[in-house]
C-alpha cells in the first residue's frame, strides 16, 4: 500500500467529511456534487495552510469520480431488459 504524505491525508479527510453533508436527488437517490458552500463551511471550521484553489480542485475530482463511479455502477446493476428500453 502506498504511503500517504500529509496533503493528501488532509484532502482526503476533507472529502469524507465534507461528503457526509451531500444531497441526493431524483427518484434512484443520485448524489448530487458536492457543493462549494459545503466546502467554505468545513474550511472555516478547519483552516487549512494548503492553497484553498488546490483543495477545492482535488476535492471537486474526487467528487467526480466517485459520481461516475456511482454512475457505471448503477448502469451494471440494471436488469438487461431496462437498457434496452433506453
């Protein structure tokens, strides 16, 4: 397993919890991305000494993936009989 230097210890701890806040939407529950008022709220919170443009574009692309992610998942999880339909 690959070592974690602090950054992204940081990071990656910001994302969990900020992502904790989320909203889902529609009917399947999609979770909607993560809000830029949800990151202020946690950085006033929680200062941080790593440059805010840095965080917020790593925290915006994991957000990302993990929504795509979310995303193939729930395309592999359809019956066969409903992607047909689309």
């Amino acid at each position: 397993m690959p070592e974690i230097d602090e950054v992204v210890a940081e990071v990656l701890e910001a994302y969990a919890a900020i992502s904790r806040s989320r909203q889902y939407v529609g009917m399947i529950g999609a979770p909607a991305p993560i809000a830029l008022t949800a990151i202020n709220e946690y950085f006033d919170r929680k200062p941080s000494a790593i440059c805010r443009e840095e965080i917020d574009a790593a925290i915006f692309a994991l957000d990302d993936e993990f929504r795509r992610h979310w995303t193939e998942q729930q395309e592999k999880d359809q019956p066969k009989e409903s992607r047909r339909k689309k």
